[in-house]
C-alpha cells in the first residue's frame, strides 16, 4: 500500500505533510490540487511530518489537500533516444509540449516510445553478465550507444536469452538474465536511476591525465584541462562566460555535450535553442546538436526543478560514460544552483552559512564535482565525464562563498576578468589569477611529453614567469612614467605583451584562429618562448614600442593565417628576421 498525506503546512514551495505511513528521504510525491497533480520530493523527516519541496508553483495550494507517496526517489529514464533533446530540470520534454510557457502539473515522457531501434547483440545465451555489463548496441545520430543490464543489478547473473539483431521498440525485451537467485531478469533498452545517487558502476577511477584538447590556446596551452577533469568559470556579468563555454563544447574531444542551462535568464537558454542546432560539428562535419542534450531550466521555473537539473544532468552524463564514451557536461551557472539550495535552506528555517548559504554548501559542491571523472569500467574500456561550470558572483567578488567552496574542489580554474573584456582582450582570463592543477600531475607531465615534448612545461612555467614580471612593470611604468624605469624593463613588459596578444588573445568569429590544434600551439610556444629569450638592443622606450608593436602586428597575422601555408610559413620567416636584426 502507497503511503498517503494531507497538507498542513504550506510556505511558498515547501510543504508540510502528515503521513500516515513510512517515507524516505528523496522520496517522491504526488500533491492534488485545483485538478493538477504537482510533483513533489522529500527533503525532510520529522516524526509523522515529511517537509517536501514542490518542483511546480504551489499557487491556490491548501491545507487539507491529498498527497500519494510513490515509493522510489526523483529519477531519469535512460535509454536510446536523448541526443539532441530539450529537457527541463525534470526530463520533460520541452519539444513535446504546448504553449510558450509550462502548463503547472504537465509532465512528458522524455523518450520515444513509438521510435524502432536497429539492435545488435553483443552479449550471447550463457554469458556471466554484472551491473551494466553491455549486452548489445543501437546507433543513434552516428554515435554506438550500449544497451546494458540494469545498473542496480547486485552480483553476477547469466543470459538467459536475447534477441537477434533486428528493429525494436525502446520497451521491447531484448534480453532475459537470470540472477544468482534463479528469478528471471527482463531487460529493456530503457534504465531508470536516482539522480541524487552516483553511479559506482566502473572497476577504477585514477587521476585523469590525458589532456583534453578544446582549441582554445589560453586553456591548452597555459592552464589544460583534462578528459575527466573539473574546472569552473566564474566571471562577472558581460566578461564572456557562455561565449567561452561555446566554444569549448564545440571544440572540445568530446563523444556527448550535454548543456544544463541552470537558473540562467530566458533569453540566454534562448540563444542556446537557436544557436546550438546551427553550429557545425569541427569534428564530423554534422550538425553539433545530433550530440548535444540541453537541459534548461531559466530562473523564473520553480526553484526547486532548478536544483534537481544539475543532477539530471550528471545522472545522463554518468549513463554515457558507462557505455564508453566521453562526456563533456557544460553547467551555467552553479551559482544560481547554490541559490536554489540557498532559498530552500531558508524556508526550511535552517542555520545560515557565510551569506545565508547552507551550512553544508562547501559537501554539496564537493559531492557534486566528485561524480566527473575518468574511469575503467568493468571490461576494461574506458569512459569520462569532464565537468566545467561557470559561476557568476555578485558584483565580480571572487571571495563569495560559492566561487570560494568550487575552488576546493575544481582542479582547473579560469578567472574572467573586467578589466581585460573592456580592453577587448578576448577570452578575458586573467592568465595570471588562473590555474590548473593537472600540469603539477607526474602522470600528466609523462602523457604531455609522450604527446608534445618533454620541454612543454618548462616552457609553459617560463611564460607564466614573465606575464607575471610583466604585470609587476607595467604597475611600475604607470606609477613612474615610461622614462622613470630603465629601457630593460620596458623591454620585459613588451614581451609579456606578446605572450598576450600572440597566445592568450583568440579570435573566435575567425575561421582559422577560432580553433587551434595542439600541433600549430606547439609552433606557436616554440616561437613566442624564441622571442622572449632573445637578447635585444634599444637606445629608448619608444623604439622599443614600436618595434614590439609591428612584431605582435606579424604574429598577430600570422595566427590568422592557414598553418603550414605559404602565408604562414612568410610570416614565421619575416618574424625570425626581426628577432635577428635586433639582437
């Protein structure tokens, strides 16, 4: 029997419900009202009284209203039939829906349930199977997606039967295991899993390594992040966040995209609906959207659904790297998540944190990027979930209490920076302020020097140095004035210049210089570091500025142009001749 309730309590989107049986944490509930049947979960449990959060606007609701406990906790359904899909923070589906705005207590079915699917065994009768062990393989937009054996399968199991290959519908049985207690198992192409549960599902889960090669050159080449890594973007309003995160899931060696637009405003996730199916796949020539799933929920939906979307998100990121693959997952932004658990906190009359945050924010966050990672599943393949937030502090303060608590955990931090998009230094990352762990990694440095060179990082270390003298001397030069420091230092700060303009600064509307292999950033280190080491002789500052101003002009060209073209090898000649004619 379903434990039943009625409302006694009701403060904006948290409702009070005496029960007359049991119920769990998370678990879901169904609230009657005005005719809708509102979703609702759990979030806490005091002697017959269960506080929910209501995922719906609780308008016109109550005291007295009827609700039905189901028994399982929030969950996604799982199967073929998700790429390229507009979801909400629930999994409805956005295309199957009316009207411009949501209906309250409309709910879709995310899948398609009339759609056949070309299915192909890999599994055979008597095989000895575990927990999503792949038992066949369905294409779906030119991507081989596993149809596996139920995550939440315990202990080993046997294949009774499967199909042969053929057309099937996403609900049709495909396979029959037999469990180690003799019941019989019918498997489906379609799981269902608790969002708020990671999935354990794999044998190992090392130190991600591998660099992840997004084309953007202030991020491969100062500060990489790697397949299965985690990094976050925080950057005050206008400084370029959503640009950035573009053009790395475009980019980006990824397998899936998955996009979870999470409290940001409508005309934003807007922009995502009409850009993102028109952008080009760099790496297939296709559309980009064929692999890409969008999650959207914009800040004026229900608090509450906003906060379950980032686990929707993660929970269908984790399904594809059971089946091998390597996701990207974008999420703009965390702190409007944070908000969310902010505003419930509060209305649960719970003890503030630092600005009124959870007590608990800095665990949440850290649970949260925990579930990314690289891993070695049970047959020996390998899958990866890189995550990257973007966080947008209040008034660009760096010191607020979400952007503080993402910084424990993320290993790759980007800081986009006010001053450097007024100066139209695009990206706008501060190189100075930001980070990445993984180049300190001895198994990163031995996977960079296999792929690239041994001298990579070396290198990297030297210009990260100079940016840094550089700052310091143009603090100088604005207090002194350009005649108050020696030529040397003048020279000293013209070359960090370069080292921006040529390899930090990238043109993302351009062809060409949008997207830059790790091959043409190597030559372009190579260069720049040639450059920077080169003895040079000036009799003033202005001569000095000149000169680094038409050498930045050629490089600046030369980045522009095709690599390893004529052009570019002219260019590359005429820079090395004014590196000579000066030293």
């Amino acid at each position: 029997m379903a434990t039943r309730g009625t409302v006694i309590g009701v403060i904006s989107n948290i409702v009070t419900i005496q029960v007359d049986g049991p119920v769990a944490q998370n678990e879901i509930c169904y609230i009657t009202t005005g005719g809708d049947r509102l979703m609702a979960e759990v979030i806490k449990v005091v002697g017959r009284n269960a506080y929910v959060q209501v995922f719906e606007s609780t308008r016109g609701m109550k005291v007295g209203a009827e609700a039905e406990f189901t028994g399982h906790m929030l969950e996604v359904t799982l199967g073929p039939g998700m790429l390229s899909k507009n979801y909400d923070g629930l999994q409805n589906d956005l295309d199957k829906m009316e009207g411009v705005f949501l209906r309250r207590g409309q709910y879709t079915y995310p899948l398609d349930k009339d759609k056949k699917w070309h299915f192909k065994p890999i599994a055979k009768p008597g095989d000895k199977v575990g927990a999503s062990a792949w038992l066949g393989e369905v294409e779906e937009n030119y991507q081989p997606l596993k149809i596996m054996a139920p995550i939440a399968m315990e202990g080993m199991a046997t294949v009774k039967s499967i199909v042969p290959e053929g057309d099937y519908l996403c609900e049709d049985t495909v396979a029959v295991l037999t469990g180690e207690d003799g019941e019989d198992i019918a498997v489906t192409m379609v799981q269902k899993w608790p969002v708020k549960v990671a999935m354990t599902n794999y044998k190992e889960k090392p130190r991600p390594f591998k660099l992840l090669e997004t084309g953007v050159r202030t991020i491969d080449t100062m500060n990489p992040i790697v397949e299965g890594g985690t990094g976050f973007i925080p950057g005050p309003f206008g400084t370029g966040k959503t640009v950035l995160q573009h053009a790395i899931s475009k980019q980006a060696e990824a397998d899936i995209v998955i996009i979870a637009a999470c409290g940001e405003r409508a005309n934003e996730v807007v922009e995502i609906f009409t850009e993102f199916p028109e952008l080009v796949d760099p790496h297939t020539g296709r559309k980009l959207m064929e692999r890409t799933i969008i999650i959207a929920n914009t800040s004026n939906m229900p608090v509450a659904a906003r906060e379950a979307s980032v686990y929707t998100a993660m929970t269908i990121a984790e399904f594809y790297r059971s089946m091998g693959l390597r996701v990207l997952l974008m999420a703009d932004s965390t702190s409007r998540w944070a908000q969310a658990l902010r505003e419930m906190s509060n209305r649960m009359e719970e003890l503030p944190g630092p600005d009124a945050f959870p007590m608990d924010l800095s665990a949440i966050i850290s649970n949260f990027y925990g579930r990314a990672g690289y891993v070695y599943l049970n047959n020996g393949e390998v899958g990866s979930i890189t995550f990257i937030g973007t966080v947008s502090p209040a008034s660009g303060n760096l010191k607020e209490p979400v952007t503080e608590n993402t910084k424990k955990v993320a290993r790759c931090f980007y800081a986009l920076e006010q001053d450097r998009a007024d100066k139209k230094r695009y990206p706008a990352v501060n190189p100075i302020d930001s980070y990445s762990k993984y180049i300190e990694y001895p198994e990163f440095e031995e996977y960079i020097s296999k792929r690239i060179n041994g001298e990579w990082t070396a290198k990297v270390n030297e210009l990260k140095t100079r940016l840094l003298r550089g700052k310091e001397i143009a603090e100088q030069i604005n207090i002194l004035g350009d005649d108050g420091v020696p030529v040397e230092y003048h020279v000293i700060f013209w070359k960090s210049e370069v080292i921006d303009y040529v390899i930090l600064q990238q043109d993302a509307f351009d062809e060409v210089d949008a997207v830059t292999p790790m091959e043409r950033q190597e030559d372009i280190l190579n260069l720049v570091v040639d450059i920077c080491r080169a003895e040079y002789k000036f009799d003033g500052f202005l001569e000095v500025m000149d000169y680094f101003k038409k050498l930045i002009n050629l490089c600046k060209q030369m980045n522009y142009a095709e690599f390893k073209s004529e052009k570019f090898e002219d260019y590359k000649r005429q820079i090395r001749e004014m590196v000579a004619e000066r030293q």
